[in-house]
C-alpha cells in the first residue's frame, strides 16, 4: 500500500488529525507530570536493631550475623551491607534491579517475615528490629521552620499542624519533621541529699511508676450490669510529679519537690538537631504521589502554607532549602528555550539549503512530531524530566531526516521533469520500508541503554522511550505529511517544462571528480582512513574518562566528621560557629545543618546520609554556580585550617549516590587487624600520588575507638545483693539520665528520667565512688547478729536500714576502670568484614585518572590467603554500567544486522555499512581532546545512538544504489550518481543533528553526548560518503568500464 497517496486521498481526515495532535499535543505537554529527574525506586531498605549495652563485636555476632542469616534466603538480593556499632545494628539490602518494580512491596512483606522469624534468635534485651522500606522516597519539598524565641515544642506543635493540613492535600505522599528535641521531665537529685535524707532511689523509681501507670480493678457487677472499675489520680505533668511523696529512713515524708530539682526539658545530649542559619530550626520534607506533576503539588504546597500563615505566630518562618517545583520550573523553561532554538535552527538550516518552502514544510512536519509525542507519553505515564526534555534535543535533527529525504526526492523528481502526482509520491513509495528500516535502526541503537538493569541504565532510560516514539511518529509524518504539505505550499508552474539537471553544478562537479580518484585507489584511501582511525585509537588514551558530571546547582553540601568518640554537645557546637562563619563569607546566601544524619533525602542526586553523634552535615547556597565554583577552594581551606582533627568533604550534586567516594578499593576476609592494616597500606599509596587530594584519604570506618571497661566483680557483688543492672542503673543515673516512665497526655508521651548528681549539679567525675544502690534492698544485711544486735537494743532500727538500703562504692563492686581501646564499627559486605580506603581525586582530575595513578601499586599489594580487594567508586558503578550495556549490545547488534539483511536480501551490504562503523572515534576523539569534554556515560550513548545514524545513512546511500543499477545503468557510474544524489540528504540529516544539539553544549550532563554527536557524525558521515562507494565497489567488484577505441 502507497501510505503517502492513501493519506493524500483522504485529507479531510488529515486534517482533523492535525487538529486533533495540536491540541491534544498543547494539553498534554500542561498535564503530563514534570519533575527534576526520572523516579527512579531506590530499591534499598534498612532493618536496625538497638541492643544496650553490648559492644560493637557482641552486635555483629549476636545481632547483625542472625539478622543477615536470616535475609540471605530472600529471592532477588543483590546485596547485604551491615554496620554493628556499640548498641545498634544496622544491615541495608538492596534488591537486584532485575526485580520488577510492582514485586518491591512483596520482597519487603517477605523480609519483615524473616526479620519476625529472627527475633527468636536474638538476645532477650535486644529490641524488636525496625524495618524502614521507604528511605529511598525523594521529599522534594524542604523547608527550615525557624521562631526565634519559641521553645521546640511550640515549633513541633506548629510544625504538626502544618503536617496534618499538607496530607490533605492531592498529591502529598509524605510529610516528615526533623530536628524535633522530644520533651522530656528531669528528676534531679544529689547524692548528697539522697545520702542525707535517707532517700533510696528505688523508692523514687517505684513512686513514680505506681502513680503514672494505669492499673487495672477487675469489675463490678450489679444486677444485669457488669462496670468496668477505674481508679482515677495517675499523674500527667512534672507538677503531680512533686507531689509525690517519698519516706526516709527515718519514717520522715518528704515531697518530691521538695528535695529534688523537677522540670520539663529536652533529652541531654541534644542530637539529631537541625540548623538555619545558625539558628535552631525544625526541618519539614515534602514527597509527592508517584504520577503527579511536582509543579501543580508545589504551588497547591505553597497556597496551602500561605492560607496557614494566619494561624502561625508571627516570627515563625518557613524558609526553602531545597524545593523541587522551582528547579523543575527552571530545568523546563531552559530546556523549553533549547527545544525552540533547536527547532529554529533545524529550520533555518533547511530553508537556507533546501528553500524558503521546504523548510517550512519539514520544519512543520517536525513540530507536529514532537505535539504528537506528548500525548503518547502521557498515555505511557510518561514524565518531563531532564532526560525526556534532552531526548528531545538529541532527536531534534534526527526527526527530519526520514522528511528531508522524501522533500529532495521530490524537488529532484520536479527538477527531472517528471509529473507532479509522480513526483509527490514517488520517493515516498520508493524509499518506505528502507527508511522504516533506517529508523528502526536508529532505534534499536538505544535499546540497550534502556535495557540497562542498573542505576545509570533506569535513570537515562527515558532517552530510549522518546526516540522510539518520536522517531517513529516522523517516519509516519515524513511519508504522508510532506507529500500533502508539498502539494499545498510549493510552486509546481516553476518546474513545468524546465527539465533541470540538479547534479550538475560545479560543487557536484568536484565531487564525481574526487570519487573517480578514491574509486581508482581503493587501497591507498583505505590505508590513509585506517591510519587516522589508528591514530584516533591511541589518542583515545588522552581522553578524559568519567562516569556523570556533577549538576550545575548554586548549592553544595560539606559532609563533617569528628572523631569517633567526640560528644554530640561538641559536635552541635561546631556546627553552630562553622554556620554563623560561613554566612560571612560574601557570596554565602544561606547555611543549612544538621546533626547525625542528612535531614532528608530531598534530592535524588546526593548521598542520604545516616552515620551517627559524631557527625554533621552542611547544605550551603550561593548565589549561583559560578561562585559555589570560586568559593570552594576557600571553604576547603577555611576547614582544614580551623578544625584539623575533624574529616570534612564539599560534595556537589551528582547521580553516583551508590558510593561514598568517587575513589575507592575494598578488603574483604576475616580478621579485622589484617583489614586495617591493608587499608593502611593503601591509604599510603593514596596520600603519595599527586593526582589524588590528600585531605580527602580515609577509611570508611574508624578502625578503633576508646571505651571505659568496668570490671565487675561478681561473688563481691552478690554478696551485697548488687547486680550488673544495679551497677548500669547507676551509672546511667549518674552519668546521663535513667529513662524510668513515661507520663501520656493523650497520646503524646513523656519520658520520666531520674539524674543523680553532685550537690552543686555538675555530674559525678569520680566513677569509682559513684554509689551504688541497689533495685532490691541488701537482704544479706539481715544477719541473725544484726537481729539480735537490735533485739537487745545494740544497734537500733535505723541503723539496719542504712545496712540494708546503703549504696557501696563502685570500687567495691568493681576491680577498677580501665581505658581501653574496641573495633568502634564493624563493616560487613555479604557476610565478610570489609574495610575500604576512600579518596578523592586532586582539583581538574578525574576519578578515573586518580584510580590509574595508584592501580598498579594497590594491585600490588601482598593479600594473604582469604582476603580479596575490590576496586568501588565510580569506577565501579561504571563498569557495571557498561558491562550492562555492552552484555546487550549484542542484542541490538542482532537485531540491527537482521533488519540490515531483511532490507537488502543480502549479506555484504550489511557488512559493507558494519565496516563504517569504528570511523566515528576520527571525529570523536581529537575533538574531545581539544574540548577537554569528558568521555562520559552519556558520552558512551550517543557514540552507541549515533552508530544508529550512521546507518541510517549508510542504507539511504545503498538503498539508491541499488535502484540505478535495478534501473540498467552501468554499476560503476550507479554508485558515483547515486553517491552524489544522495549527498544533500545525507549531509542535511546529519548537519541538522548535528546544529540540532548546540544548545546541549553548555549542559553537564549532555555536553559530551553533544560533542561527541557533533564531531562523530560530521567526520564519519563525510567518510561515509567515501567509504561506502568503495567498499561496494570492492565487494561487488566493480570497475570503471574501459573505453575500446
């Protein structure tokens, strides 16, 4: 069927489908759903196990070794990290990417299965593990609540209210508070008193707990009724707490109030706090509904916060740190601005080679391709994001091609003279399914990115879905559009009766001139092609390799680390003068901190990170790129300078978020000295080279911390009826609070906390006299000497009950406190200890030269029977990248060579277009030397897509070959005219690709695919035209025919 005369036949219905794609296309390009980036599900999820008071060590093997035990046996698990830490447990798993996205929820029901079947197996005071699935969701509205003068739990309460009145909202997933210090009551009593009055802090504790716990009276029956019996009195608040009353030893009543300090505060350390500015805030993240468009969540967000700020107290203030919808706006309108300049310049481009008509007829054809796209998109849940948006640009030239050659075959068709319906349709029903062909290929090159199960894979996919359906939406339009648009618009008078010779102009003159000449010496143009590709290879070594660029955000976060074992106080404290120095710095707009974790993962492209008290956090905004780049070297400086014990890192926005360094080489085995000192080893390597930033050398855990060993002493203690509960009681009470009940006012809760100090409410220093008194009175004090001692009046009453309730010392119970030094935090990779020595790569390196400048020697290093070493980082993201990629390249491969042999019926003109192929690197690798461009993953694509476009054009150039040999003229002039006539398609396919992504140089992230699209497809296209002719020349033996005279 003639698709192009079919269509021409029923132009009423054309036309209403024109309509139709216009508006259709408008409407959808406001209702698709837009965001910064593709959603991508992190599948990642945390199980975290708090066990008091066993060591790093006792963790690993009681708790996270059951746990991990336990979820090995899970389907679809690509990896198991762990973290054991003093108390707490932390095992990640992350689901292999091979896992369909609708399965995620069902593997995490299926965990929460295996973690009830272990807590069997862990310690009876380890408590019950938390599953957390959802620390991949992206809260892309985050905001600083600050109220200078407001306590924080007048913030928490407002910050409350506004969480409640934003879940309402369509399209509001999540709502989460950081930063909030919980209230908590205090009971603080001095030893001395305690000594003095005769008070035993059990009475305290069991006061307390009986008046705030509810009780329960069983029921009263009366008649036919059956009443439930409450006794009413529980206590509520710090003031019914100083009510209590407590007796001496003495028989003496004392109120609480009276004799200890009682008062609502926050819990001590302060930790997990949050900063704005210096000041102490509350964070507030907002995530979205899958599908919704972030920009109308965003402003229905901020009508909602404004239709509340009656209900806030003035000085309350929401301010933004990071809000996704501006940026999305932003990305759009920039990328939106590119879209048209791209379009203007593809068209200007036609006009100026092909005439003022036919430009506008493809360029037409173009806009209604991509209005055609939107409205499939939406249908597909498609999104506007900075992939598709690209993808747009990178088809920009692309989505002409398949018009411009059907527009020149019928201006050739018109110049020779043929009839106009001849003319119109002909090239049309001539060249169909090769260029149907043709773009199927240009298709298929992209398919194994989108076939890609990894990160980098999921997140570039959507370059693949835009092409497939815009390149396939052009072939249609190319076929029926031009031809009916041509009917309308060009001027056939001027053809008619003016057969023309369109080739024979002095350029195509030249042209028939030097294909004789390269015809003719076959070899020797072989030779010269090969050597310069043999050239570009070996330069390809000074190429600068990367994985992805960082994004161009006026915001950067510095990661801050103290030593292990430094106070959350000190830690807090550091970041309120770091904040308030940076402010003054010009240039510096706001200083967002937080303490222990990343607030919120807000932000696709940066790390989440959860680590601990020693741990600090800044988001820093500048006024834009360019002074976030000058001002970096001087923030650097500014922390090395002032806080030299402490690990600092300034990180930009970049989508390698799987690793914490982007230079990093893992040590894997048993025994955890070995581990060090392998690190150490490396790390030396690391700090040697001078592509590498020594500042930035590391571990990825501190290998060792100190700790306080108390040594219990156990038939001692016995005897004195004092237990290792008794002795932790105390110094918890002594040294930070003992958590002992909780009072509820509903349903918020309020722990209750009882502190023993010194009179003048300092803590006890001195640990080994720190008394100790016991939960259960010393029954061993009622000795039948002691019985009769008050029998006959020796000692009296008082006496034995300062036997019974007296505290000892802790030196009594104890054999002394040593400093001692413990494994802090154990790493574990799928089961083994790990360590890893991290690094970043010196100013204007990349991290793939860092990583070259000490592979030899970390590859040396000496492992002993049981130990491997890994390389991670980007490097390792990469090659899993690409080892993704090219494991499917072979797929595409099969697919493009079996469309290649469904064309041609034939094998050597596949092969003659396959042969073509490795000329692209003559183009690509000087200019990507000059450029200083990176070769980077996108890079890798569009060398991958524009292999697609090169035999796009190798079969438009065969495919009219074959038609002038088919049509009897002489094989040796066939492929010399058919070169020639095929050179303005060709060349303006390519040359509107090529002008087409221009306004992607300048982008991060599509700068190389860019230049690397740009210089490929003009060298190899140009060679093409060379190559072509005499590989068919070769291959089919042909030779220029010999005159006989």
């Amino acid at each position: 069927m003639n698709l192009s005369y079919e269509t021409y036949k029923r132009q009423t219905i054309f036309w209403c489908v024109v309509i139709l794609i216009v508006i259709s296309g408008i409407y959808s390009f406001f209702k698709i759903s837009k965001l910064e980036d593709p959603e991508i599900v992190v599948m990642q999820a945390m199980v975290v196990t708090v066990y008091p008071g066993a060591s790093a060590h006792e963790v690993e093997l009681q708790v996270t070794n059951v746990i991990e035990n336990e979820l090995r046996s899970m389907d679809g698990i690509a990896e198991i990290q762990s973290t054991s830490m003093a108390n707490i447990s932390k095992v990640s798993v992350m689901l292999k990417f091979t896992v369909p996205e609708k399965e995620i929820t069902q593997h995490w029901d299926v965990m929460r299965r295996k973690i009830a079947a272990a807590k069997s197996k862990l310690p009876t005071n380890a408590m019950e593990p938390m599953v957390m699935d959802d620390i991949g969701d992206v809260y892309g509205m985050f905001y600083a609540m600050t109220g200078e003068g407001f306590s924080y739990e007048e913030l928490n309460k407002y910050a409350n209210f506004i969480k409640r009145e934003l879940l309402i909202l369509d399209g509001v997933k999540r709502v989460e508070i950081f930063g909030n210090q919980p209230p908590c009551i205090d009971i603080e009593i001095s030893k001395e008193k305690i000594a003095q009055l005769g008070i035993y802090p059990a009475q305290i504790v069991l006061s307390v707990n009986n008046q705030a716990s509810p009780v329960y009276a069983g029921n009263y029956e009366q008649d036919d009724e059956v009443l439930r019996l409450g006794i009413n009195g529980k206590i509520k608040t710090e003031d019914d707490i100083k009510n209590i009353i407590i007796k001496g030893f003495e028989g003496d009543q004392f109120r609480l109030g009276d004799i200890a300090k009682i008062e609502r505060t926050v819990a001590e350390p302060a930790r997990y706090q949050f900063l704005y500015n210096g000041e102490n805030a509350l964070a507030i993240s907002v995530s979205m509904e899958s599908g919704n468009n972030i920009i109308d969540v965003g402003k229905e967000v901020e009508e909602r916060l404004e239709e509340m700020s009656s209900q806030i107290p003035a000085g309350i203030q929401l301010n933004k740190v990071f809000f996704q919808p501006e940026k999305v706006q932003t990305a759009i309108n920039d990328f939106m601005l590119n879209l048209v300049v791209s379009v203007v310049i593809v068209i200007l481009v036609l006009m100026f080679t092909m005439g003022f008509k036919s430009g506008v007829i493809i360029g037409s054809g173009l806009v209604l391709t991509v209005l055609t796209t939107f409205p499939v998109l939406l249908a597909l849940d498609g999104t506007l994001q900075r992939i598709s948006l690209g993808a747009f640009i990178v088809a920009m030239g692309m989505l002409v091609d398949n018009a411009i050659v059907v527009m020149d075959g019928i201006i050739v068709d018109l110049q020779f003279g043929k009839p106009v319906k001849t003319a119109l349709f002909s090239t049309a029903k001539k060249t169909a399914m090769a260029l149907l062909g043709a773009t199927s290929i240009a298709i298929v090159a992209f398919l194994p990115v989108y076939l890609s199960p990894d990160t980098a894979g999921i997140y570039i996919g959507d370059l693949f879905i835009v092409l497939c359906i815009s390149l396939g939406i052009s072939w249609i339009f190319a076929l029926t559009q031009v031809p009916i648009f041509s009917a309308r618009m060009l001027n056939f008078k001027s053809y008619r009766g003016k057969k023309q010779k369109p080739f024979d102009s002095r350029i195509y003159q030249w042209q028939r001139k030097f294909l004789h000449v390269v015809l003719d010496k076959k070899i020797t143009t072989l030779l010269v092609v090969f050597a310069l590709l043999a050239v570009s290879l070996y330069g390809f070594k000074f190429v600068k390799r990367t994985f992805f660029p960082d994004f161009t955000y006026d915001q950067a976060f510095v990661e801050y680390t103290r030593p292990l074992n430094t106070s959350p106080t000190q830690v807090m404290a550091d970041l309120k003068t770091i904040s308030n120095d940076l402010l003054k710095i010009e240039g510096v707009k706001n200083v967002t901190a937080s303490h222990g974790m990343t607030p919120s993962r807000y932000c696709l492209v940066r790390a989440y990170n959860v680590v601990g008290d020693n741990y600090g956090e800044f988001i820093i905004d500048f006024d834009d790129y360019a002074t976030m780049k000058k001002l970096r070297p001087q923030i650097e400086r500014y922390f090395r300078e002032n806080y030299p014990d402490a690990y600092t890192r300034f990180r930009l926005y970049n989508i390698s978020i799987l690793s914490s360094h982007t230079v990093e080489v893992e040590f894997t085995g048993p025994d955890p000295q070995v581990l060090r000192d392998l690190e150490q080893q490396a790390e030396k390597i690391m700090k040697q080279s001078p592509k590498i930033n020594p500042y930035t050398v590391q571990p990825n855990v501190e290998p060792i911390s100190k700790y306080l060993a108390i040594d219990y002493l156990q038939t001692t203690a016995q005897q004195i009826n004092t237990t290792r509960n008794d002795v932790s009681n105390t110094l918890l009470a002594a040294t930070d609070k003992l958590p002992f009940a909780t009072l509820w006012d509903g349903n918020v809760a309020t722990p209750v906390n009882l502190k023993i100090r010194n009179s003048d409410g300092s803590k006890i220093k001195d640990l080994k006299n720190i008394p100790v008194w016991n939960i259960i009175p010393n029954l061993n004090a009622l000795s039948e000497l002691n019985i009769s001692n008050l029998l006959v009046n020796s000692n009296s009453m008082s006496e034995l009950q300062k036997k019974i309730v007296t505290p000892v010392p802790l030196s009594q119970v104890t054999n002394g406190i040593d400093l001692s030094w413990e494994n802090g935090v154990i790493q574990r990779k799928n089961g083994q200890r790990s360590i890893q020595a991290q690094c970043e790569p010196a100013p204007d390196v990349s991290p793939e030269e860092a990583r070259l400048s000490i592979k030899d020697a970390i590859e040396e290093i000496e492992l002993p029977i049981g130990y491997k070493m890994e390389w991670m980082g980007e490097y390792d993201m990469q090659q899993r990248a690409l080892i993704n990629v090219f494991n499917l390249l072979p797929l595409a491969g099969v697919l493009i060579i079996f469309i290649l042999v469904m064309l041609f019926n034939d094998y050597k003109k596949p092969l003659i277009i396959l042969l073509c192929l490795p000329i692209v690197f003559i183009g690509i690798v000087p200019v990507l030397i000059l450029s200083k461009q990176p070769f980077s993953f996108t890079a890798i694509v569009g060398t991958i897509g524009m292999a697609g476009m090169l035999i796009k054009n190798s079969i438009v150039l065969l495919e009219e070959i074959e038609h002038l040999i088919n049509s009897k003229i002489d094989p040796y002039t066939a492929v010399i005219e058919a070169t020639i006539s095929r050179t303005r398609p060709v060349m303006m396919a390519s040359i509107t690709t090529i002008l087409g992504v221009i306004p992607l140089i300048t982008d991060p992230m599509y700068g190389p695919l860019a230049v690397t699209i740009m210089s490929g497809l003009l060298v190899g296209t140009l060679i093409t035209l060379v190559l072509v002719p005499i590989f068919y020349a070769r291959f089919y033996n042909i030779k220029k025919q010999v005159t006989k005279l």
